[in-house]
C-alpha cells in the first residue's frame, strides 16, 4: 500500500489540469484531498472517463483512511501496531499529563493521555488535548517518529 502524501495521489490524477474541480491544478487538488478540503468525485475525468478507471478504484483505497481520520489528522492503523508503547512515553502531553506513569514508561495512570496501549493495539482518547488540535495547534510528531511500524499517521 501507498504512503498517503499528495505526491502519491498526484501520480494517480488524470493531471490534466482542467480546473473541473475548482483547482487550478491537479497537485493542488491532491492536496486539497490529502487536507480534506476537497473530495475524490470532485474530480470529473476520473469519474467521466472510463481510461481512468484503475487510478480511481487505487486513490479510493488510497484515501480510505482520511474516513477514519481524527481532527487531528491522525489516523492508527491497528493492523501494523505491534504494542511496543513507544508512542505512549514520546507523546509530550501524556508525559505531562502523567508524569508518574507514561513519562516514566510504566504505562498511563491517568485518564488524561491521549494514547493508550488497551489489548496490544495503541488506541486514541482526548484527542482534544492533542498538540495538533485547535487553534494553537503545533505540528508535533513525537508519536510518530517513535513508532517503529508506521501505526500512527498524520495527514
């Protein structure tokens, strides 16, 4: 499978710059469609023309995982996460949430961390509190850096 990133998605377009979509290019619309500013059908060609057909059914798979993106942009791939917890100590809000378990490695001992590793899958809770939302948002990647299997993504 593809890295979601604009450029994969631009490889897939028509990248006939028709302007269809309200873009004036198609790199734009790829990354009006990775930021989910735009949707897939906006694209006419790929719709209208049958020669596109293999790129559109690949970018509707491709971009199957902005369904179940947070507002954070993040999504988990439970299927690639091995439990290792990395993305629970490098997360700087769970450190200072819970300084006595998850800065420390031992686990969350608190209910206000953001990652969680519940039945060996890491999974998200108050993403609200989550660097990467809201108006003051920062593009922290601490979870992401740390994961050596890519389960936790942003787009």
């Amino acid at each position: 499978m593809s890295e979601l990133s604009p450029m994969n998605i631009y490889q897939l377009l028509p990248k006939t710059n028709c302007k269809k979509c309200g873009e004036q290019t198609c790199m734009s619309f790829a990354f009006k469609l990775v930021s989910r500013e735009r949707d897939l059908e906006e694209c006419k060609p790929l719709y209208e023309d049958q020669k596109y057909e293999r790129q559109r059914k690949e970018l509707e798979e491709l971009l199957k995982p902005l369904e179940s993106a947070t507002e954070t942009g993040m999504i988990i791939h439970p299927e690639r996460c091995v439990g290792c917890g990395n993305c629970v100590v490098a997360c700087p809000v769970n450190v200072s949430e819970d300084p006595k378990g998850s800065a420390i490695g031992l686990g969350p001992k608190s209910d206000r961390v953001i990652l969680k590793i519940i039945d060996g899958k890491v999974q998200s809770y108050n993403l609200e509190t989550c660097r990467r939302f809201g108006k003051n948002r920062v593009l922290c990647n601490g979870c992401i850096v740390t994961c050596p299997t890519r389960a936790i993504e942003f787009v």
